[in-house]
C-alpha cells in the first residue's frame, strides 16, 4: 500500500491522481484505529480481511526488506491470488468503496508519499480491539496467538539442525496442527463463516512457514 520511499516515477506536476490503479494492484491497505468504525458498522465485513500476525515476516515499506511485525497489521485481502485490493474495481478503474475507504486509501498521494509515511506503521488497529466483546472470542484468539507464537517457531526452527532436532521438529509440527484444528472447530462448532479465519488466526502457519524455508505439513483428516 505504500511506495517504497518518496521518490516516484510520475511526473513532477502530478498533483491529482489519474486512477491508474497502481496502488490498489499492490495490496490492499493495513487498518488503523480511526478505520474501526468501518469495520464495527458492517462497512468493511470481517470476512474481507486478514491478519498479519505479531512475530510473522512482512515486507517493510520504509526500511525495504521482511521483517517481523511487532503487532498486528490487519489488511484488505486480494482478489483471488493476486494483492490487488479485492475493492478495486478494474474495469471501471476505480474503487468500489471510496466513500469509505481507509486511512491509508485517504492519506496516499503516489506523487508524495510524505502523508502516509506519517501515519505509517502507527495507531494500528488490533484484532483486541475488535473482539474483547465478543464472549469468549477474544480468549480463543489471545490463546492462539500464544500456543502459535511466531518467536516460538523460530526459536524450535534454529534447533533442527543440532541436538534436540526430533524434539523440535515435533513441538513445530504440534504448533502447525493446532494451528489447523482452532480453525475446524471454531467453523463446525462455532458456525462461523470460514472466510474470518484468516482475519481471527492470520493466514496458516503451514503457509507462512514454508516461506522461511520449514515444510512441515498438517496430517490430513
């Protein structure tokens, strides 16, 4: 959602924008407190987001390069498997919620990017802040979070190749398919529309791992 640095390729008397569409084919924006209101009216459904969770790798716009988030960052998923902003609309070449677009969506200006790298990383909104009231919800969340921890992963990670490798390699396998079955259960006994889990839980570690080079699979059922 946000360039790189503060230089840019358009022209420089470019002070409206031309709905190329560049931003929004580049991801979808990350959410913070003052969107929350979008979110809690029903304006932005839950089941259109995801969440890149504390400790899991993402690129970092301003320093270049993945790093580990220190909190959430919860974003606007793609359109099927692309990062294009599944509120973009591509043949009109416009946005299909602009009157309630996010923060970020209102702040960038491609031509200067000094607006957004204010606000970037900042007042984030949190998966906390949308579910503490939600009985019982906001638990199972915070637990994952815990039992899934990304630092733990690594820590299990840096083992396999030394002495305790069966141990860890064990313990990682444990964490992933629990990972898996917090999403089952809360689906079949919780009837909750399986396109939230990736907002509730973030995308699956068996995914996210194997982009830091672990391909441990969950047994199937």
């Amino acid at each position: 959602m946000v360039p790189q640095s503060r230089q840019s390729d358009h022209p420089a008397d470019r002070t409206v924008c031309q709905r190329c569409g560049t931003c929004c084919r580049k991801g979808g924006p990350t959410l913070h407190a003052q969107d929350r209101r979008l979110v809690e009216e029903g304006l932005i459904p839950l089941h259109d987001l995801f969440t890149i969770r504390r400790g899991e790798m993402a690129h970092d716009h301003m320093r270049g390069g993945l790093i580990p988030v220190t909190a959430d960052h919860i974003k606007l998923k793609g359109r099927g498997d692309t990062w294009t902003c599944r509120y973009y609309d591509e043949d009109r070449k416009l946005c299909s919620t602009y009157a309630r677009r996010p923060l970020e969506c209102r702040i960038l200006q491609c031509w200067d990017t000094g607006g957004i790298e204010k606000i970037y990383g900042r007042d984030l909104l949190s998966r906390k802040d949308l579910l503490t009231g939600v009985a019982g919800l906001w638990d199972l969340v915070a637990d994952h979070q815990d039992r899934c921890s990304y630092r733990k992963a690594r820590q299990l990670m840096g083992r396999l190749d030394g002495r305790g490798q069966a141990g860890a390699r064990r313990k990682l396998l444990q964490m992933i398919q629990y990972d898996v079955e917090i999403r089952r259960l809360v689906t079949r006994q919780g009837a909750m529309n399986a396109g939230v889990l990736d907002f509730l839980f973030g995308r699956p570690m068996s995914v996210t791992l194997k982009a830091e080079g672990l391909n441990l699979q969950p047994k199937p059922r």
